[in-house]
C-alpha cells in the first residue's frame, strides 16, 4: 500500500471484511453480510451434491449392470437347465409308473432271489 494513501486516511488501516468496524455496538463481529454469503455457499454445496447425486442415479439406472448379450445366454442356460430337469423327472416318473404297472399286472421277473 503506498504511504500517502496512509496519511490520507488516517492512522487507522483495514482491510474488506465482512465484520462489524471498530466503533460498532458489537466491533469486529461478523455483520449480516457475512451470513447472507455463508447461506449463498452452504445452499450452493447442498443443491450441487444433491443434482450430483441425481444425475448419478440417473446414470446408473439407465446403465445396466450386465450387457443383454449376456443375460440373454443366462436366460437361455436357465430355459435349458429347466427343460434338461423336466426331461429327466419325466423319465424317472414314467419308469416309476411302469414298474408299478408291472408289479400290478404280474408282468416282468418275478423270480425271488434268496437272501
């Protein structure tokens, strides 16, 4: 600061702040400035983490999390894996009814083996 801006003020330097001056009822106390822009800051920080936190939500709804090629042969190895099973209680099943009708009908071996 040059001197002669010094002299021309007096002997009392300050800088901008937002605190009450010296001769104040309540000196050197931050001023309503000070909270008007500490509100201006804080709701900034909230509404931008909170657009963030949307965009991002957004983002990862839109986004899935297996590529459909994928879930499509997961689909199909399940449809498979169901069809396989069918088959196979089916078989057991019909070859349970035959038995049963066999040993119904007196059809088949019917030779008793000794203990």
């Amino acid at each position: 600061m040059d001197i002669r801006i010094y002299r021309l003020y007096g002997n009392e330097v300050r800088y901008q702040d937002y605190r009450n001056p010296p001769n104040h009822t309540d000196p050197y106390q931050l001023n309503m400035k000070y909270w008007h822009i500490f509100a201006a800051r804080l709701s900034f920080v909230v509404v931008f983490e909170h657009l963030v936190f949307f965009i991002t939500s957004i983002l990862a709804y839109m986004i899935p999390d297996i590529p459909k090629s994928v879930q499509q042969k997961i689909m199909r190895k399940r449809h498979l894996a169901r069809e396989a099973l069918y088959k196979t209680e089916a078989e057991e099943a019909r070859t349970v009814l035959e038995t049963t009708e066999e040993s119904l009908t007196g059809e088949g071996d019917s030779t008793i083996l000794p203990c």
